[in-house]
C-alpha cells in the first residue's frame, strides 16, 4: 500500500513540475508530447488546413532537431478542431485538452492582410511563454514570402515559448552605429545584404539609396535592411529563420552583443542559445545517437459542456455562514454562469457521498431552478473528498465517458485521504477545478487542479470581499465561443451601519448587454434596494430569496448601453452586488480581462507577479486602470495597480498585459487574487500591436543583384493608431496561490529594487548624454529607491561583467522618484575619451535603505556622431539610375552606382 501511494505522489510531482503554466506539454526522452493545436471557432470550416496543420509541424521537428545539437525533436500533437465543424469518426473526445490550455491557435488575423505569427510573451528573459498565434493563411504558406517556410517559422516560435528568448531583429531601430559605421541589426554578423529604401505605389515598389540623417548619423526613416537570397552563414533562427542557410541558434562565439534588439535587452547580452542551455529542457537532456520518428497526431472535437458539482456539506460549513455562501454561489453558476446545452449534475458529501441530480441538460430556466433547489441546506458529519470525487465520476459515466469533462470542486475541511483516489483522477480524464473555502480546507487540494489543468480559487471567510462568488463565476467554459461566456462587470461588497448606504454604478458597455443580471447578497436581513438604467428609470421586479439571503434582477433582452446607478440600504450587515451579462452580439467581440499569477507558489523572499490580460477579440486594449487585489488566509488585502508601461513586471509596453511584482506577504498558506479592471476616456483597443514575440516582416530579397520585393504591409490609418474608445468595467478571478517560508512579523526587508529594463540614451546639445528611464522601487516596483548607480563604459561586455568597476558616473544631485514614474537625468562624460566616432556604453543599478542592490539594467548605447561641413554649393540633383551588377568575383557583386549627394546604399558582405 505504501509503495502504490508513494508511485502517485511521484507522478503528480512529474505533472506539476510544468505548473508555471496552463500548458500540457512534457518533455518525454528527447520528445515534445502534449502538445494542443487549437482552430479557432471563428475559422470557417476547412479540412485542408488539418493537413496543413501537420505538414507544418512534421517540416518543423527535423529542423528543431539539428537546430537543437540533436536534442529535441516534436513527438505527439493534439489537434482541437471547433465544436461547429462536421463530426467525423477520426474525430475523438478530448480529456484535458481545451482552448484555455491550447499551446498553439490559428485565428484569423486581427486586420486584412495581418498574418504576421508571434508568441504572447508575458515574462522576462527564460521564462516560458503563453501562447503561439498562426493565421490560416500562413499556415496554408500563403505567406512564404514574407516570413518563409511554416515548419522554420513554427521552430522560431516555439524557441519563444518554451524558452523565453526574444528576436535578435528590431522593427523600431533597423539600423546602429558602431565606430563610425552605420550597421543593420542582425545577428550573426555574417548576415549579408544591402540597404535600399522602398519607394511603393499601387502594390508595387522600386528601390531607392538610403540618405543619412546629418544629426543622428543613421539613416533616415524607412530605410530597409534586405538580406541576401543566397547565404552561408548558419545562424541565427531568431533574427531570420526564413534565410535557407540559417539552420542555428546564435551562439556566445557569434552573437552580435551591440545590436540594439530585444534579446539583448532582455537577456543581459546573452545569445539565444546561452539561455536555451539555461532552460530546464536541455539540462535534463543529452544529444540522441538516432535519427527522431516523425510527430504523431490526435484528432479531438469539442463536444458539449458536462459538469459535475462536488459540494461540502461537512459540520465545518455551519460556520461563518459558508454553507448559505456556497447555496448564493452556486445559485449564480447555475442560473447564470453555466451555458446554455450543457450537462450538469450534482453530488454532497460529507463522510460519504449523495447524489442529489444526474445529469440534466441546461435547455431553459425550468432545469436551472431544478438544479438550484438541488443545493445542500443542512450541514454535519466529517469530510471525504475522494468519496465525492468517486460519486462524481459515476454520475457522469451514466450519461458520457469521464473523458474532458469538469467537475467543481468545493470543501473547507481537511482530509488526509485525498492521496487514495489520485489514481483514479488521473485515469478519469476529468479537469478538475478546486475552491477551497475559508483557512483550513484540505492542504493537498490544489494537486487536483494543478494534475488535471483545472482553475485553483481560494474563498476567505470575509464576506465583504466576495470570493466565493468570484470564484463560481470564473467557471465559464474555456471551450465555447466567447459570445456564449457569462462576464463579470462587477462585484464588490461593504459591511453597513446604521442605515448606511453602499452607493455605486455599473457601466454596461456596447459589447455586452444580454443575459445581464443583478445579484445581491447579506447576511442578515433584506436590504432595501435600489437601481436605475442609464436613462434613469427605476428598475423594479428583483426576486427575494429571503432563505439564501440574496435577490437577483435578470435584465429582459439587451441591457441599456451605460452608467447603471444603484444604491443599497442596511444596518449592522454584509453586502455584495454581483453584475455579469454576456456578449451583445455573436459578431461584436466583447471587451475579456483574464488575470493569473505568474506561479502557483510563491516561497519568501521571492517575488509574484499577477498579469491581467486585457482584449476586445484578440485586439489588446490599452490606457484601462487595473487593480489587483490580493487577500491572505489572515484576511488582510493588498491593493496593486497593474501596470502596462513596460518596466517592472511588464514585459512590452502597451500590448494589453497589465503586471505588477507582489511583495507583502504577510503569512503563510492560501492567497486569492482579483482583478478589477474600468476603462475610461483615455481607454482603447488598439488596433496596431506592438513589437510581438514573433518572426519578422521580410521586406525583400536580393537575388541575382537586384531587390526583389516583397508586397508591402498592410498599411496603417490613422485610425488603427487611434484605436476605438472604450468605456467599460470588469471584475476577475485570478486563482489563487500558496505562500511558504514568510518569517514571523516584523517581516525582514529582503526584497531588492527591481531591474531596470528600458534605459534609453541619446546626444543632446553639447556632448551631453541625455538618459531617460522606468523609475524602480525600494521593494522591486513598489516605493521609491534610495540612489542610483551609473556605470559607463568603451566596452559592453566589461560594463556587464565587471559593473563594480566601470567609470562611475556623478549621481549626487540625481534624487529618485517613486517607482513607474519616468527618470531623466542628463550628465557630461568625464575621465573618459568622447571623440567623433566613440561608442559609449551606460547602464544603472538601483539601491535601496537597507544597501540592497537590483540587477544591472539593460546596457544603452551612444555613439557621437559630429556631421560633415555641409558643401558650399549643392550639386545638382541627379536621378537614379538602375542597379547594375558585375560578378567578378563567386559570391562577390560590385554594385555601380550612381544618386544624388547623401544618398547611400551599402552591401554588407
């Protein structure tokens, strides 16, 4: 017996160790398996692009090998193909694949003509991923062209995703001086081609000289970077993967450290393949001896929604009034957030299990309140979750297999059982979602959740936060359209005295509007209430459930676009007001905020980060005011704006991602998160993505001398740039997370400033250096550092490596603000040679009161640049001609060129 258990114990560890992430993919012998490839609902149904699906990846895992030094190589992939599309006999039921935890989607693109791939990147350098987006198109290879073969393309995604590097290319800053030269951002170095500025009209370009601007030294804006069609050099994949003889990694040997690229900034000059050998993947593997199989795939269709709910009824539950908690939350799953045509049963437990409904399907109202009057409303005896789990389980094998469907689970009691049944979760198939309720429910609870890729949520006894609410609200399915998904525009709760008013509003924005419903909760006696539409008509008919202590008000039809007034009125009680609606229209993405933790636990003195994901579709919506609140087992909350400036926590600036670091931990055990987010006059979605984690836009090749372009982007109005105004609110679960080793109060002062990520320099005036950057925190992101260090130096790798020793600038009178506000700080070089040509390397650590130092930030680079004297007399213009080429030499072109003064166009050999 004991061995069987200690073999369990030993398998949820293996299924956890991925648990940063909702994703399924281990790594098995070399082989990438679990892998989910998910076609978006929204894609018209196309059975060709299955095919092409597994072309893509079959092309992909050799390269992924030899790219790899043999290590790596795509063993098994699970293809999700949409509830919508026919049924075939080829097609199976999935067991814990979903849409949420899909590693790959295809969609269509956000805008005509966008189908540029990329990798949602929330972390920092190392850190996985979320998620990779392809369109049909380029799946298809309708996009050979522009971003090169899918298979080469798929590998430089992956590389993002599951190791966190990021491009050694520069969308924003095609071009850098180094000595005196103008040079491409690529990498390698060995990178050839030439420069050449696109002149475009109706669908078609022609090649102009780049000029140089007379004050940066750099060329001027447009001007393109186009690499060769005939190459030999081997790397890199993440500057192009699209050049045939790119087949590597860059490494420490060849990586271009002065490029001024993402990876650089992020990685701390490290190349790509540096951190791929950091990464947990390549230290648990050695190179195979053997050519890999080819990838295997499983076809699987989302069905309909079946759930159970696994309900404490313990003698626990009597206490702090959890039992009519868990009846006014449930109430809410049943009548509101579970979807239309689902399946959904019911079982209690205490020291054995109860049946209280089979599985019903969700057709009309009538089986929503059969099931709501199935709720437990006595509560005794002890606690067996593994006896609930069982029940479960044969409750849904009476109507379906137990394969992909989802239970709830809910308990506030210890069990130190929970290990006998494992096994038994594991052979289900079933995804679990656990609520653990109040400060003493079972320790081992999440392993369900984090074994079966179920949400984790955690509920306290304060009833004024409302967590058990959240919690069952955030239980909308993950698999079906996001015009069926219930969405929370408000919750929120107030303890009241003497006849005190808890006053607010709700806005109803115009993507949301149907199946609204007011919920409200006390705890003692009804409260009076009241609620206007936006035209200020007083709504009326609000049901009264006096035994469960709530009233509720279903909006008919679609809801008033507005400002929604409410006023509450009670004495010596809790309320809560609960606002969730759905989609105004099928074809009018909603306005979604999901949030998550970057961990499941968190181990003093190392920080969390919550990220709150914002989007109307797949459109990121920027300038919204988020909140993050976070709540201990002690009952204590921490308040957090959540930031998308780019610094801190924030990966990319304005790409919809809201972060913030947590710090104030205040005791061990359980912590919940929820996220509220308001957007206002400021707010938008943005119709122009910045800089993503994705391959890049080949402009065009030089084949046999001559630019070959490629047809030019989409072009951008200015009302892509502007974006559409948005006015909403929004409320959201972001789990919850385990907290270990907090010392006893007075907590130490462990936690340093955090790195500093987007330092900037340039020249100003009179060879003075002008640095803008992030403001840190005395705790990471949170306070006001105690001083800067500034370091500067003729060489980066010294700056990096040897910082302590590096000319250190004058910071006496450079006093820093509170953190995330913006630093300048202009400073005359000194003691060092500043020369026309000189390339100048700065960087900063930030240090706090107690002497704790942050990492040093991502190096800047100036290069003093001292104009020609302009010619007396300006010769004149003269037209380009076309570009001739004489090959004398294999491999060599002399270009004979001729164009007006200041104009140039270098080849790069």
């Amino acid at each position: 017996m004991g061995s069987s258990k200690s073999s369990v114990f030993i398998l949820v560890l293996h299924l956890l160790a991925g648990a940063l992430s909702e994703s399924l993919i281990q790594l098995n012998n070399n082989g990438y398996e679990g892998i989910v490839i998910a076609i978006d609902p929204n894609v018209p149904e196309d059975e060709t692009l299955i095919q092409q699906i597994k072309d893509m990846v079959t092309q992909a895992s050799p390269y992924l090998f030899e790219a790899t030094e043999k290590r790596f190589y795509f063993k098994s992939v699970a293809i999700l193909i949409p509830e919508n599309w026919k049924t075939k006999p080829e097609y199976v039921k999935p067991k814990l694949e979903t849409y949420k935890n899909a590693d790959i989607l295809v969609a269509e693109p956000n805008s005509p003509g966008n189908d540029g791939p990329y990798t949602e990147q929330w972390g920092n350098c190392g850190e996985k991923g979320e998620r990779i987006y392809f369109t049909p198109d380029f799946v298809a290879g309708k996009k050979l062209p522009q971003y090169g073969p899918q298979g080469r393309t798929f590998v430089h995604e992956w590389a993002h995703l599951r190791w966190g590097v990021f491009n050694e290319y520069n969308t924003d800053q095609k071009f850098y001086l180094s000595n005196r030269r103008i040079k491409p951002v690529i990498c390698s170095a060995g990178i050839t081609g030439q420069t050449a500025r696109p002149l475009c009209q109706g669908g078609s370009c022609v090649a102009k000289p780049c000029k140089r601007d007379r004050v940066t030294g750099l060329y001027e804006k447009g001007c393109e970077f186009i690499p060769g069609r005939d190459q030999t050099e081997k790397a890199s994949i993440m500057f192009s993967q699209s050049i045939g003889s790119v087949v590597e990694f860059c490494t420490k040997k060849n990586h271009n450290k002065e490029a001024p690229n993402q990876q650089n900034q992020k990685c701390n000059l490290r190349s790509t393949w540096e951190v791929i050998q950091g990464s947990e993947d390549f230290k648990k593997t050695a190179p195979m001896t053997a050519e890999p199989p080819k990838p295997t795939f499983s076809l699987l269709q989302i069905g309909q929604r079946v759930v159970c709910l696994v309900l404490d009824k313990s003698g626990s539950m009597v206490a702090d009034d959890r039992l009519n908690r868990l009846n006014q939350a449930g109430k809410l799953f049943l009548l509101q957030t579970v979807e239309q045509g689902s399946w959904v049963g019911m079982v209690t437990f205490d020291r054995a299990a109860y049946v209280k409904s089979q599985l019903i399907q969700i057709n009309s109202g009538t089986e929503r309140d059969m099931l709501t009057r199935s709720l437990p409303m006595v509560a005794s005896g002890g606690t067996s979750i593994c006896s609930g789990l069982r029940s479960a389980f044969t409750v849904i094998k009476k109507k379906y297999p137990t394969d992909g469907s989802e239970i709830v689970l809910l308990t506030d009691g210890e069990d130190n059982t929970i290990s006998t049944c494992l096994n038994d979760v594991k052979r289900s198939g079933a995804i679990i979602h656990t609520v653990a309720l109040g400060p003493s429910a079972a320790k081992e609870l999440e392993e369900l959740s984090k074994m079966t890729g179920g949400l984790q949520t955690y509920a306290s006894d304060q009833a004024q936060n409302n967590g058990l609410i959240d919690a069952f609200g955030a239980l909308s399915s993950g698999n079906k359209a996001v015009s069926q998904r219930s969405i929370q525009l408000e919750s929120k709760g107030l303890t009241l005295q003497n006849s005190q008013w808890m006053n607010g509003t709700v806005i109803v924005d115009s993507t949301v509007g149907k199946d609204t419903l007011f919920l409200i909760t006390w705890t003692t006696a009804p409260p009076q209430i009241l609620l206007w539409d936006p035209s200020g008509k007083k709504q009326d008919g609000f049901v009264v459930d006096k035994q469960t202590k709530m009233a509720y008000l279903q909006i008919p039809g679609i809801a008033k676009v507005g400002t929604w007034k409410y006023s509450l009125q009670a004495s010596s009680q809790t309320l809560t007001l609960t606002v969730t609606s759905r989609a105004s229209s099928a074809t009018l993405p909603p306005v979604t905020v999901t949030s998550k933790m970057n961990k499941d636990t968190g181990k003093f003195p190392h920080p969390m980060v919550v990220y709150a994901k914002i989007r109307q579709g797949d459109l990121p919506v920027l300038r919204a005011k988020v909140t993050a609140l976070i709540e201990s087992v002690n009952g204590k909350t921490v308040t957090l704006e959540l930031l998308d400036n780019g610094a801190g926590a924030d990966a990319t600036k304005n790409d919809g991602i809201y972060s913030r670091y947590f710090t104030t931990y205040d005791t061990n055990g359980r912590y919940s998160v929820k996220v509220w987010a308001l957007g206002g006059v400021n707010t938008a979605s943005q119709r122009v993505i910045p800089q993503q984690s994705g391959v890049m836009y080949i402009p065009g090749w030089i084949e046999n001398g001559e630019v070959k372009w490629n047809p030019p982007r989409p072009e951008i109005n200015e009302d892509d740039l502007q974006g559409n105004q948005v006015y909403f609110s929004r409320t959201a679960s972001g789990g919850s997370f385990v907290a270990s080793e907090v010392p006893q109060a007075p907590i130490p002062d462990l936690f340093p400033p955090c790195k500093i990520t987007d330092l900037k320099a340039k020249i100003q005036g009179d060879n003075l250096i002008n640095l803008t950057w992030t403001a840190p925190g005395d705790d990471y992101d949170h306070g006001r550092a105690d001083k800067y260090i500034i370091g500067i130096s003729t060489d980066i790798l010294d700056l990096r490596d040897k910082f302590n020793d590096s000319l250190q600038v004058n910071t006496t009178d450079l006093i820093p603000k509170e953190a995330n506000s913006e630093e300048v700080f202009v400073f005359k070089p000194e003691n060092i040679p500043f020369t026309n040509g000189t390339d100048l390397f700065i960087a900063i650590q930030a240090v706090d009161k107690v002497n704790l130092k942050s990492e040093i930030s991502n190096i800047a680079q100036v290069s003093l640049f001292i104009p020609p004297e302009t010619p007396s007399e300006t010769p004149p213009e003269t037209p380009c001609p076309a570009i001739t080429v004489n090959s004398t030499i294999p491999g060599i072109h002399v270009f004979k060129i001729v164009w007006k003064w200041l104009g140039e166009l270098h080849i790069y050999q």
